[in-house]
C-alpha cells in the first residue's frame, strides 16, 4: 500500500518527518517517548527508529491543535481504512456489523453495536451517544455490573423454579442512583421538552417494578437490569450533552478530552470539529491514498455508516420500550404449589434490518381473520362453512340455549367467581339493539364453555382439562401463538371425550382434527400424560381459574378494541422518518399497555397476590378504584364520540374527595362503546 501522506491522518511531527512516517504499519505498540506519538508497531529499518526516537527526545511534539490532526491512528485491513484520532492514544475497532446481525447477547446487550458498550459511528439524530459514561475501572458500578445468582433472592417455590428477584439491596442502589438523576431531569425539562426523556424514564420504571417484584430467570432478571442500566446511561449522556458538550463544541476553541466518555466515530469534518471542540473522544476513519473531501451527503453508504444508521439506534430503542410487553400482566396470580409461571421471557431478538421485534405479546397485536401461527393458519385453508359446522342430526344432541353474553354467571353454580360488587349491573347500560355476535378469537377459553353442560362430569373434566393445558398454553402463547376461536377452545376442553375412532365419523371432524394437532403440538412438548374424565373437580380451584379467565380475556379484548378506536397513535408526518415513526408508535403502545394495567391494578400487583382480591377497577375500596378510573378515563378519552360534559371534567383529575359521584361518567360509557364505530 503506497504511504499516506495527508496532513489529515498524521501527527505534526510525522508530517514533518516524511522518512519516518513511510515506514509507519498499523496497530503498534504506544511508544514511551512523548504523549503525542503516533502508535507503532514496527519499523522496516533499525536505524529509521533510532533517529525518531534521538529526534522526538531533543524536541516534544506540537500539541494537536485541530481534529484532522493526528494523536494515534491504525489501519483497518477489512476495508483498508486508515482511523486516526486527535485526542486518544487508543483506537477501538469500529463496529462493522449492521442491524441485520443486532441481536442480544449472552449479557442481554448488543456487543459492539451497543452504544453503551461501544463508540459507535455519529448519527446527527443521535449525537448524545458520543457522551455516553464509560465504566469506570473503579468505584461505583452500579450501572455497569451484570447480574450473578447470588444477586437474587428466592422463595421456596422460587428455588424450585431457579427464579427469583433482585436483592433488595441491589435495588435499593439502583433507586439511589435514579433518584439524584430526577432532580436534573426535571430542571431541563422545565425549559426544554423532550420525547425521549419520559420514555426512558417510562422503560426504567417498568424494568425495575418488574426485576424488583415479578420472580424470574436469572437471564430475565439481567435483561430487565440492562435496561435499567441502559436508560439511566442513555439519560445522562443526553443531559450532559445538551447542557454542555454542544455549548462546547460551538465555543470556537477545543475543550480537554473527556476520556470518560464513549466518544464516536465520525466521517463529516463538520461533526468531528464539533466533537473535538466539545472535547469528546473521537476517531476518523479515512480512505487512503484517495480524496478526502467528505462526499454529499456526507455519510456515504458504506458497510461502517449502517452500523450508526437510524434504523439501527432506532432498532434499540424499541427493544428497551418493549423489553417486557410480551410478559403477561397477571403471570404470578396463580395458585400455590399448582400453576408454575406464566410466561417464558427474554426472547424478543432483532432478526433483520426492516423486521420489528417479533411479538410474544399476548396483547400486542388485534386479532383478525388471516392472523395466526403456522399451525393455526394451515388450519383455516380448509376450514369448512358455519353452516356445515352446525349440522346435526335430529333428535341427537339437540342444540343447546346459547348462554346470554351479556349476563352474569349462573349463581346456582359451585364454579362461578364472586361477583364484582362494584360494577353489578353495568351491563345494563349497553344497548343491544344493533349488536351483531360475530365469531371472535380469544387467548384463553370463554368462561361460558364451563357451564350449561350436560352433566357435572363434562363440567369437572372440562376444567380438569383446562387446568392441565394451561401452563403449556401460556407458554406457546408467549412463543407468539394466535387466539382461537370458541369452537376450537369447545374442542380442546372436549379432548379427553375425543377418540380417534369418534373423530373420522364426526361431522365435525375437521374442528376436532385441528383441536387434536394443535394439543398434541402443544401439550406433549409439556408433559407426555394427557387427563381422562373426571368426576368431580375442586370448587374453590375452579372458581380461580374462572375468574383468571374473566380478567384474562377482559384484558385482551379491551385491548383489541382500544386498538380500533384509539385515535392518538402517531401518524406519519413530513418530519419524522419512519424509523422515528415506528419508535413512536412502539412507544405509544407501550403507553397503552401500561393503562390498560393500571386499569386492571396490575402496577399494585405483589409476587403471589391473593388469586381472590380484587383490583384495579374492581376494587373494593373508592381509593384503589379511583386511581384505576383515572386510567380508563385516559384510555377512553382518545376513542372517537361525542361525550357529556361530565365525562369532560376527568381532564382535572382531581376528583378524588367527590368520591362515587365520579363513576356517574360510567351512563355515558353508551355513547363511546357504539356498536358503529367498533
């Protein structure tokens, strides 16, 4: 390779000494004589190192006055790229990867594409990065340490599990940390507004209510401590970027390096005097032998720029907001010793660069008549019509009274929950007149399959079945498996009256046939036992499991109907790329899902809570439902309809002292669930 000879990759002395710059090889060793020689690692001739060194001794290195001055540089041999630096003595390989191969690592980070971990190449929407805090080699590593078993604290049935939470010590640390950050927090955003502020602060609160208080893997555990880590990092370099390295960089004279901070790489003469000037670390990569002039636009498509590109900080910013959204919010209100925990976390991953997270969002996405996994869709090409699935003989099984969806639980029953005493009636107040029931999908059964049943032992052995295919379901549920429809969830219920000889015969045999493939895919990875019939079933386990799946589907289809009528999702503008846009909209459902929890009384949800205790809007006491109210009115309030002037006063959200009188906002409740505009 002929020697380089620009001004832009050498240090003043070497430009001064031609004779001993051509014999500079890249990646040396740092030479002991003087702070602002170049690294080298091995001269062609003897004699060349002697007169440099004898040359160097009688006469100290300019300081470096400008960022295309060189201070140590090295030769990237994959693309023949020289990197030079003004004010480090080191120079770190640029990450070459782009986002096609961003994935989480064994740390839950992202290697040398991380911007925590690693300088990354400048992005103009992302120039904070560069001031990210490195960690320390000693004193507080808070933000920095990853997660060890003996950092966790268990409970019995944890231990057996191998899942726990953070000790609370650990927490308390994190807390302390947060906490002097708030104030700083608060002082800028009292005269600037930012986007990316509550939203990192957002993902942090989450993170840390779930790693605090929601027993998980160890790996799940580092996953939501990363985050944490990552968002209070993320916030600091942001403040201290805006408060002071840009006012720096636009001071006219450069600033001491900061040799805490991530620094970056940059291609733009414009951003590297910008970043020199503010005193942050910084590289240049340059071709050589060829112009330097930096092209239009000034960030060329090659390999090393995609791995500062938009997508891919974008890509990360996404994965922090839904770090945990495909984790069940009632995961842990199961029954001691019986049900295990509910969802297999930690697996979202970033497959490829236009590719979103994948979903294990039991509510992430509406479902619709063409969604589905890959068994289910297979299933519904050859699904046959209603009216051949409804085909019986005369005089056998004659059809059954469909039960009123709008009404309560039969009270006679031994397996019907306790009813919410606060919302007794509600339904009442929807009009029915231009309802039509259409087939729906739903994640779990609809608690009507469990009664009106021909005799108690259908009864037990439905909920015996229902019992034993529950854990596996959850967790192929997490894995991303779509709803199904009531008569698939009849079928499954029926299994264990289900035989192979009964199935070829049937009428309905190919809604048995789909029920069979989707249990023996399921429920056999799981255990290898299927239940029989039973004939009798624990009242008191029974009416847990009813009430889970009451508050289960009441969460999802609440959820898939504000999905329909939420009219504050971000839209696309000139402004905005759509990378921003799908980190927004990411963002905004994350807020929806926080609501919809806070409405449930998820976020006051303890390890193991009573399976009876009612919460969130079924709360008992005016207090603890009022705060819920809150949420729904917030929820509501961005549906399309025309509303009462009473619902208006919510925007106060100071209601608390008039007590019940707030929930006259219910009557209108009506006017927004329309059966017209769903």
């Amino acid at each position: 390779m002929p020697p380089i000879r620009t001004r832009r990759t050498c240090h003043p002395i070497l430009w001064k000494y031609p004779e001993i710059h051509d014999t500079f090889l890249p990646y040396s060793s740092r030479s002991k004589h003087g702070e602002h020689l170049m690294r080298i690692r091995e001269f062609i001739d003897p004699d060349v190192l002697h007169r440099l060194v004898k040359k160097l001794s009688s006469k100290p290195p300019e300081p470096v006055r400008n960022f295309d001055d060189g201070l140590c540089g090295a030769l990237l041999q994959q693309t023949h790229q020289f990197v030079a630096s003004p004010n480090c003595d080191f120079i770190p390989e640029p990450p070459l990867g782009s986002t096609h191969d961003l994935y989480w690592r064994n740390d839950a980070r992202y290697a040398n594409d991380d911007p925590i971990c690693w300088p990354q190449p400048y992005n103009a929407n992302y120039p904070f990065l560069a001031a990210v805090p490195k960690r320390p080699e000693t004193g507080d590593q808070t933000m920095w340490f990853n997660l060890r078993e003996s950092d966790m604290e268990f409970t019995q049935q944890g231990l057996q599990r191998s899942e726990g939470v953070l000790k609370k010590e650990l927490v308390d640390n994190l807390r302390r940390k947060l906490e002097s950050q708030e104030p700083h927090i608060k002082a800028f955003l009292e005269h600037k507004s930012s986007a990316l502020l509550p939203e990192l602060q957002q993902n942090i609160a989450l993170c840390l209510n779930h790693i605090s208080r929601t027993s998980s893997s160890l790996y799940d555990l580092q996953c939501g401590l990363m985050e944490v880590q990552r968002g209070w990092l993320m916030i600091q370099a942001y403040l201290d970027f805006k408060r002071d390295f840009s006012r720096r960089g636009l001071a006219g004279k450069p600033s001491p390096v900061d040799h805490t901070r991530m620094g970056c790489f940059v291609w733009n003469d414009q951003d590297a005097g910008l970043c020199f000037a503010a005193g942050l670390p910084l590289q240049l990569p340059v071709s050589p032998s060829i112009e330097t002039t930096p092209a239009k636009p000034p960030y060329p498509p090659i390999i090393t720029s995609q791995a500062g590109s938009d997508e891919k900080f974008g890509a990360i910013r996404r994965a922090s907001i839904n770090c945990f959204e495909h984790i069940h919010a009632f995961q842990n209100d199961h029954l001691p010793g019986l049900y295990s925990s509910s969802f297999v976390m930690g697996r979202s991953h970033i497959v490829a660069l236009a590719y979103s997270i994948p979903s294990g969002a039991l509510i992430q996405a509406p479902p619709t008549a063409a969604s589905g996994s890959a068994t289910t869709k297979n299933i519904s090409k050859n699904k046959p019509n209603h009216s051949e699935v409804r085909y019986r003989k005369a005089g056998a099984n004659p059809p059954k009274n469909q039960r009123d969806v709008f009404g309560d639980f039969p009270h006679e029953s031994p397996f019907s929950p306790t009813p919410i005493c606060t919302w007794l009636g509600v339904n009442k107040l929807i009009a029915r007149e231009r309802i039509a029931l259409c087939p729906k999908l739903l994640p779990v059964p609809d608690p009507g399959l469990f009664f009106g049943l021909e005799t108690k032992a259908r009864q037990a052995t439905f909920l015996s079945m229902w019992r034993h295919f529950r854990p596996a379901w959850l967790q192929k549920l997490a894995m991303g498996a779509s709803p199904l429809s009531i008569d698939m969830w009849r079928k499954i219920l029926a299994y264990p009256f289900l035989k192979a000889s009964q199935i070829s015969q049937s009428k309905q045999a190919q809604t048995a046939q789909d029920a069979r493939t989707i249990i023996e895919d399921v429920i056999r990875k799981y255990t290898p036992l299927l239940p029989s019939p039973v004939q009798t079933f624990d009242a008191t386990e029974g009416r847990q499991l009813m009430r889970e799946l009451c508050i289960m589907n009441f969460q999802y289809e609440l959820s898939y109907v504000d999905s329909l009528n939420d009219k504050s999702k971000p839209i696309p503008s000139r402004n905005i790329s759509v990378d921003e846009l799908e980190t927004l909209t990411a963002a905004h459902q994350c807020n929806r899902r926080i609501l919809i929890n806070k409405v449930l009384g998820v976020h006051t949800a303890q390890l193991e809570p009573p399976p009876n205790e009612n919460r969130g809007i079924a709360a008992m006491e005016w207090k603890a439902r009022y705060t819920a109210l809150k949420s729904l009115w917030s929820l509501l309030n961005s549906w399309p309809a025309t509303k009462h002037i009473l619902w208006r006063c919510g925007i106060e959200m100071d209601l608390f002292r008039i007590g019940r009188h707030w929930e006259g906002v219910g009557t209108h409740l009506n006017r927004i669930l329309c059966p017209e505009r769903l």
